[in-house]
C-alpha cells in the first residue's frame, strides 16, 4: 500500500508530459505556416524570390531570359498582366518591369498577389528590390493599377552547378481575392491564367 502514492505521482507526471508534448505539437503545427514562409524567404526555397534592400552585384555579360506570369484565382473579376511576357537581362543587372491589372468587375473588389519563381533553385538567384505581392489592393469598377517590381538575378547562379546552364526563369503571379490582408483561397490547380 505504501506504494500507491508513488505509482500514482508517475502516473500523474507522465499524464502532464503527454499533455505538454500534446500542447507543443498543436503550437508547432500553427507556427508551421509562418516558420516555412519565413524560411523560404530567407533561402529562396521552393522557388520563392529573395527580398534585398540594394544590389551591390557586379554585373556579367551573360544574360538569361526572364519570362512574367499573371494569374487571377476564381472569384476575383480583374485582369492582370506584365508590360512585356519576357526579357532578357544581364546578371546582376538591377530591372524593372511593370504590370497592369484592372477590375472588370461591377463593383469594388479586393485582391493580393503571391508569387513565386520557377525552376525552384532559380529561387535562391532570383533577388526582389521591390514588388506590389502581399500588398492589398482595392479596385473600383473598371479602374486600372499599375505596379512594378525591381529585381536582379544574382551572378552566382553563373557558380551553382544546379543551374549555371539555365537559360530562362519564370517569375509568376497570382491575384487572389484579399480579406483582412490575407489571400482568401491557397493557390490550386484550378487558377487560371489571364487573357494577355
């Protein structure tokens, strides 16, 4: 009998350890998302462009062709696309390039833009100075925007065995429809692609 009390504490220990482990998966799982964003950002992993404040590259004579992307999700009455759908630019040269996106829809909407980069290693190379993703936008019936991003691809993708031989990157964007800052639905399969 005098073991009871014992048996018991250990049993009432390892209840709170299952109930700790428990609370700490459900808080990993909710700060997933926002650790895996950060982390992709940081890295340029899964084709997801890197945010720089200046370039202080040096630029090369090789060039590579960048192609633009513009996507509208379901939901979201608006048309989006770039100025040109390619160019060509010189590594470590700082560019700029314009979209235009426009409601043509019968009443105000709001939407948000994601981005991303393919090949996804391009990600890692591919350096935003400046870019309308992430930020809200509202659009009267019939009104345009035109917003533009500033970028370079770094000239140590010329270094990277993985895609020193590549000859093109695509930058592609989405407009989902936008509540609260946030995109309403994930990009799928199912967004579909602009009429240029």
């Amino acid at each position: 009998m005098a073991e009871a009390p014992h048996i018991q504490r250990r049993l009432h220990r390892t209840a709170l350890a299952c109930a700790g482990i428990a609370v700490g998966m459900v808080g990993l799982a909710y700060a997933s998302v926002p650790l895996y964003d950060l982390f992709c950002k940081v890295t340029g992993f899964d084709g997801t462009p890197i945010a720089r404040d200046s370039n202080n590259s040096d630029v090369l004579d090789r060039t590579i062709s960048v192609r633009f992307d513009a996507n509208v999700a379901p939901g979201l009455n608006w048309r989006f696309s770039p100025e040109k759908p390619e160019i060509s630019v010189k590594l470590g040269e700082t560019t700029t390039v314009y979209y235009k996106v426009t409601n043509t829809g019968d009443k105000p909407a709001t939407g948000i833009a994601t981005y991303n980069v393919q090949p996804d290693l391009a990600g890692t190379y591919f350096s935003k100075l400046e870019c309308f993703c992430f930020t809200e936008q509202t659009l009267q019936p019939g009104e345009s925007l035109e917003s533009a991003v500033v970028f370079y691809v770094d000239p140590r993708l010329a270094q990277d065995s993985d895609v020193k031989d590549l000859a093109s990157i695509t930058l592609s964007y989405t407009y989902f429809p936008s509540k609260a800052g946030k995109p309403v639905a994930e990009a799928t399969s199912s967004t579909q692609p602009t009429v240029q």
